[in-house]
C-alpha cells in the first residue's frame, strides 16, 4: 500500500504537490556533524546577540 | 519593607520572582502564588507527548526552589484583585484560595505594594465543544496532558504496528487559538517516529491550522534569506511538511469535536468534517478570569482586564483597521493604565491587536491566529517588569528605565522535528522584531539579517541544551542570572 506521501506528491495541482523538497545533499548537509557544529555555534551567538540587544 | 505580590509561576511569573528577590534581597518581600505546584519547562512537552521524555524531567517542585532563595509561597488561585483595598485595608490586596492538601478550600487576602500578574493562559477548552484530554481530543499544553496524549498515541503506533492504518489529526482547536508553533512540532515529531518504527505506509497524518497561509504562526509570517532568496516562511512550512508526508488543511476553523471526528469552517465559508484514530489540538487561550473591585466594592473588571481576561497595561487599545496597525501600538513596561503599582507580563497581558491579518468568513467566523506571547518574550518581559519594581522600590522614583517591546525584541523558536543526537532534526527559526514593523522595514516588515530558518541537528542539540539549561536556570543554582531569557 502506497503511503499518503507517495500518493499527493505526485497528484496534480496539489498543493503538496508543490512544495519545495530538499535534495540528497541538502539532506546530507543537515547531518553532517562538522557543519552542524559550526551551526550550533552560529545560530547560539546570533540567538544571543538577538535577545540581549532586544530590551533594554 | 515593600511587599511584591507575582501571581503565576511559569516562565514568566517564575523569572520575574527570582529577579525580584535577587534585586530586593532580604529586606523586602517577595511572595509567588500559584496553583501548580510544580515549574514546568512547557517547549519539552512535546518529547513528553511522544515518549521520549518522562514528565519528570520536564518539571520540579517550586516549594524548595522557592524556599532556598527566601520567596514566600502560596499554592493557591487568585480569584479578585481589590487594587484600592477596602473599608479595612488602605493597600491593595489579592483574594486567594489554596488548593494545596492542607489548607484547600480557605481563602486569604494577600496585601500587596506592587502586583506582577503572570497568570499565564486558561486552556479554554470550552470553547470548542469536545475539545481536550477530558473529553475526545488530546493536549501537550501541560506535562500531565502531554503524558496523557503519549498513553493514547501509544495504542495508535500498536495498532499500526498490527497492520491497522490510522490517521492522525494536529493542529488548532479552535478559529483563533495560537501556538502553533506547539502543535507543528508536535505534528514534525509524530511523522519522526512513525518514520522511525517503519510505519509510514499505516499513518496518515494531517495538519490543520487556522493560518491563512502555512508558516504564519500568529506573527504574519517572515520572510528568510535562504538559499539565494528571500522567501516567504509559507515555503519553510510547506517543505518540511511535505518532507515528513504531512498533509495540510489551513484556513481552518474547528468549532466541535465529537468521537473520532472534527468538524470545521473554512475560510471561505464552507463546513467539514475530517475523521481521526488521534488527534491533538491546541485549544484558544483566555486570560485567568479574576474579577477586580474597587474601595466601595463596585465591579471593575473590566476597567483592569479586556474582555478575554487578559490584563490591560501600557498599549493602545483603539479599535482600528489592520492597515492603521503601528508599532507604537505596543506596550514597552507592562504597566496598568488604571493603577501604577500594577503589572502584567508573559500571557497575562492584553495585546492591542494581533499580527497576523484578521480574516472572517462569510458566515462571520473569524478565522485567524492571536499573537503569541510564550517561551523567550515571556521570559524578558518577566525580567523587565522585575527590574522596574526594583528601581521604583529603591528609588521612590516612578520613572521605568528598562524597556521591553515585542517591537523591538527578537525571539527563536527551535521546532522540534525528530529526537536522537545524531539522527534529531529542528528547525531553526529566528525573528527580530517579533512584532513585524512595516515603517521600520518597510520591505519585509523585519531586520532580514536577523531573520534565520535552519534546518538541521544543529537545532536539535540548541532545543536538548536549551532544555538543560533554562531547567538550571528555573532552579536557581549557582550563577542562573547569567543565562539570558
């Protein structure tokens, strides 16, 4: 049995039909783990910088 | 002495009491009243509602807390505010009554010089007939109704496991209920599991939502500089819903839940129904209900709160059309326009509007998200009407120089979409200012520099590390003033 998934991302004029999709190496990149550290940092500094500069 | 009264002991009742004691050390008094008498850190419900979490590790007992840091506590409900006093008592008080084992049942007037109220949101599930853990639909608003939702869920991943198929119904329970930030994760992480166990081809799983476009979470959306463009987060939501095999119904009004079936209202006037094995949704919020008097004992709640019981404090509250919405609109300190030494923060206080564009539907149904006001703004807010309190009790001044506008302020929201350190994903979202500011940015209503949609493991370790550690913080242990809301 196909999966709702399988079935509407192939249905015509679905709006599940077109939502953007990742491709392999965008999906690869969201793992790979030296990226992803570099993320963390990044996105906990700018996370930071964000709500500290916010009030006052 | 002076005497702080915070009522509500959530993120941002409980932040403003520990700022408040650490400010006004022991020579003034710092009491919480609260009907929970547990903290808990709400974001990780989510993990509660898939079993990956027990509810103890998402909540602690506040008595201990409370009692190692001086904070006088009382495991009660607010019931009226008598901000002039009485005939008997020239300082404002709050009638409360207890609702811990001993003493439940006795009410109490707690007098007050300065009043935060933190109440938070009252699930108003009643807004929506059949809606809630109580009766045909379940809830990850509380750890308890999280733990509830995890059993139920549970039974439907055995019967797919059987063979049987099962869909899946998660979203928002009623036309203008918000958090869907919430129930989205909710929706990520039940997708991650079904994927997880191999049971895709059993699961139909659906998202509802009273957006008007996916991605608007009851800010208006943003726009995210990604991969070249700057897109619309209507593309961000889409695509991991799509990622994940969730199907979407947005534009929706759910006004009646029955066994196994959901009826809604489109924006376009038309009715449904959409059947489930298991559904989650959020219900609207409504401020605590308190009732306010004055010295003569004459009726003024509506002179303190607005008409769904949440807080009047410095905003404008004229009535206008979305395309006169200004920034200004906001408030910056908290304060009660009717009585000075009166505060609101977190979701205790009255927006003036919303964010997102009102839409009705021909029958007259108005069919959009209420702004959100929880996690990161509730947690500043807290800190900054803490830190008024404080300078007005030391200074004799009434001047308010710290300042929080959800104009001016940013927040993160890191959506859950999968458990595991190597195999976890969220999504990363960012915002600044949280209320969108069209005369400031005049292109994207945002600082698009300050404005990030990430998806990855990366925003799995932040939600685990922030969990971690704003639990630490919510415990007062050594050195919790350092980690910022």
């Amino acid at each position: 049995m196909a999966s709702i998934h399988e079935r509407l991302k192939n249905e015509p004029y679905s709006e599940y039909s077109f939502a953007t999709r990742p491709t392999n190496a965008t999906l690869f990149w969201r793992r790979c783990i030296i990226k992803q550290i570099y993320l963390f940092f990044a996105l906990n500094l700018k996370i930071m910088r964000i709500v500290v500069g916010g009030h006052s | 002495m002076s005497k702080v009264v915070v009522l509500g002991a959530g993120i941002s009742g409980h932040t403003a009491a520990l700022y408040l004691k650490k400010g006004l050390g022991k020579n003034h008094e710092v009491v919480v009243v609260s009907p929970n008498s547990n903290y808990q850190w709400v974001p990780s419900n989510i993990w509660v509602g898939v079993g990956l979490m027990e509810p103890n590790q998402v909540k602690f007992k506040l008595e201990p807390v409370y009692r190692r840091k001086g904070i006088i506590y009382k495991q009660a409900l607010a019931k009226e505010i008598r901000p002039e006093g009485d005939s008997s008592s020239e300082n404002g008080y709050v009638v409360v009554e207890y609702v811990d084992e001993a003493r439940r049942g006795q009410t109490e007037k707690v007098e007050y010089d300065f009043l935060v109220n933190a109440t938070g949101p009252t699930l108003n599930f009643k807004a929506t007939p059949g809606l809630g853990p109580d009766l045909y639909s379940n809830s990850v608003c509380t750890y308890d109704h999280a733990y509830h939702a995890w059993k139920n869920l549970k039974v439907s991943f055995e019967k797919m496991e059987a063979g049987i198929h099962q869909t899946f119904l998660i979203g928002t329970g009623h036309a203008m209920a918000t958090c869907q930030g919430a129930a989205f994760e909710y929706a990520l992480n039940i997708a991650f599991e079904v994927n997880k166990r191999g049971l895709h081809q059993f699961a139909d799983i659906i998202w509802i939502s009273n957006e008007y476009e996916l991605g608007d979470f009851g800010m208006g959306g943003a726009y995210v500089n990604r991969g070249g463009y700057v897109t619309p987060t209507k593309v961000f939501t889409e695509s991991i819903l799509a990622e994940y095999g969730i199907r979407w119904i947005k534009r929706a009004g759910v006004y009646k839940v029955e066994p196994g079936k959901a009826f809604y209202e489109l924006l376009d006037g038309t009715y449904h129904e959409q059947s489930f094995d298991f559904s989650m949704l959020i219900p609207g919020f409504a401020g605590a209900q308190m009732k306010a008097f004055n010295k003569k004992g004459e009726e003024i709640t509506s002179t303190i709160f607005a008409a769904n019981g949440m807080m009047k404090v410095d905003a404008d509250y004229t009535a206008k059309p979305y395309e006169e919405w200004k920034s200004s609109d906001w408030p910056e300190i908290y304060q009660s326009p009717a009585y000075d030494n009166m505060y609101a923060s977190g979701i205790a206080f009255a927006p003036p509007h919303g964010m997102s564009k009102p839409m009705e539907s021909p029958n007259g149904t108005k069919i959009f998200p209420t702004p959100p006001r929880t996690g990161m703004p509730s947690g500043v807010i807290g800190k900054v009407v803490a830190q008024n309190v404080i300078h007005r009790i030391k200074t004799g001044r009434k001047d308010h120089p710290h300042k929080a506008s959800m104009v001016r302020m940013g927040a993160a929201c890191i959506v859950s979409a999968g458990y595991g350190f190597t195999k976890g994903q969220a999504a990363t979202m960012t915002v600044s200012p949280i209320v969108p500011d069209w005369e400031k940015y005049p292109k994207y209503g945002r600082d698009i520099n300050k404005t990030v949609g990430v998806i990855g493991l990366a925003g799995h370790w932040m939600k685990l590390f922030m969990h971690y550690m704003f639990l630490y913080k919510a415990k007062a242990k050594f050195g919790w003033s350092l980690i910022p809301e």
